[in-house]
C-alpha cells in the first residue's frame, strides 16, 4: 500500500512539472488550441470539467477505468 502511495504522489509531482514546463517553453505570442479535462469523485459522485466535447468521452473512459480498479482493488 505505501508503494502505491509513492507511485501516485510521485506522478502527481511529474505531471505538475510537466505542466510547469510547458508553460515555460510556450511562445506566448502564439495562439494555442489546448484542449483540458479533469475529472474525479467526491464519494459515490463523478464529477468533471472541459472544454472540449470530444474530451468528455476520454474522460468517462478513464473515469470508469479508476472506478473498475478501485472496485477490484477494494474487493
């Protein structure tokens, strides 16, 4: 269980680099087409934001996908 405690803060640091990082190395003159979703549950409750209708697919996909495995992995 710690190990999967390690994994998941070490990715949520990589990704807010990675984050930080193309902020830093953007053109800020150029006009971007960034497409964003985010997503999560409070309880029982899925929630998520976009701004992209596409995105919204992606994201009950990977939704269904963390809420199979946290079926599986509570079992």
């Amino acid at each position: 269980m710690e190990r999967l405690i390690i994994i998941g803060t070490s990715l949520l640091f990589i990704g807010i680099l990675l984050i930080f990082a193309g902020t830093l190395f953007s053109n800020g003159t150029e006009k971007s087409n960034v497409k964003v979703a985010a997503g999560g549950f409070i309880g029982p409750i899925p929630f998520g934001f976009m701004n992209d209708k596409r995105m919204i697919y992606i994201l009950i996909a990977l939704m269904a996908f963390s809420l199979f495995i946290w079926l599986f992995l509570n079992k």
